[in-house]
C-alpha cells in the first residue's frame, strides 16, 4: 500500500489524538476538512485503520501485574491450536495474545491484580488444559509501548 504525505500525516495525527474533531485533524494535517474526512473513511475501507481505541491505564483497573507465558501445545494440528486460540483469546485475564514459531506455539500477555492470579491462570486455566504440553511464564517489570506506528 502506498501512503502519501497527507495519509501519513492523518495516521499520526489520529494515533496521537483520535478523539479530535475532524476540523482540528484536518488544519493539522493541512487540508480541508472535506480531504481529511474522505481520507480517513478511504484509510479504513482499506483496513489501515481498524478503529478507535481507549487506552487503559492497568494499575487504574486493578491489573497492575503483567505476565508473558509461552505454551507449547501438543498434537501441534490445526484444530489444536485454532481451538486454544480462541480459547486463550477470550480470557478475561488475555491483553494479547501471539501465534509464534519456535519452540513454544505462544505467547501470552496477561494483567492481571496479583502474582497470585498469575499462578491461578497458568494452573487453573492454562495446565488444566489437555492439548497443552509445556508452560514458561515470564513476570514484567515494565512495558513500554509504542504511542505510533508510522507506515513504512
């Protein structure tokens, strides 16, 4: 897909702010409020944009415990892994969930309010399940995420 200076300047503008009005996104980006509304709706029919999120501060919620767990499941068939896919993905505990190669199958992000219910998800959700074959848990200290991704 190709992106031109107006695209570019839209996507970056909307990362930064989504909820600013199109008139204010439109002198920002330098264009007519009629440009940056038809590029906009153009970026989403494209599925650049796929919506508009709120950021959540985790500690505000009470999750302030994060967790990467890798999962290797066994048989690794299709239905396997598109079964604790789904499954993985619709815990409340999931922030994101990655399908990845190597040696684990993937990896997952959780929050959630303590070490305790990190141990609670990897042994009541995770071990309890058949399919999967070996669990490594990574607690973090930190994570840093980036506010904008820029088209390459």
């Amino acid at each position: 897909m190709k992106f031109d200076a107006v695209d570019r300047a839209l996507l970056r503008e909307l990362q930064d702010d989504a909820r600013q009005t199109n008139r204010d996104l439109a002198a920002k980006a330098g264009v007519s409020p009629t440009t940056s509304l038809e590029r906009i709706r153009h970026l989403r029919e494209r599925g650049v944009i796929t919506g508009f999120h709120a950021a959540v501060d985790l500690d505000a919620v009470g999750r302030s415990v994060q967790a990467l767990i890798s999962v290797r499941v066994r048989p690794p068939s299709r239905p396997n892994i598109e079964g604790f896919r789904e499954f993985a993905s619709s815990l409340p505990e999931t922030i994101g969930l990655f399908v990845i190669s190597g040696t684990h199958d993937f990896l997952i992000h959780l929050a959630v309010p303590d070490v305790d219910a990190v141990y609670a998800f990897v042994i009541d959700q995770l071990t309890a399940r058949p399919e999967v074959a070996d669990v490594q848990t990574t607690l973090v200290f930190e994570h840093v995420r980036a506010e904008r991704v820029d088209p390459s």
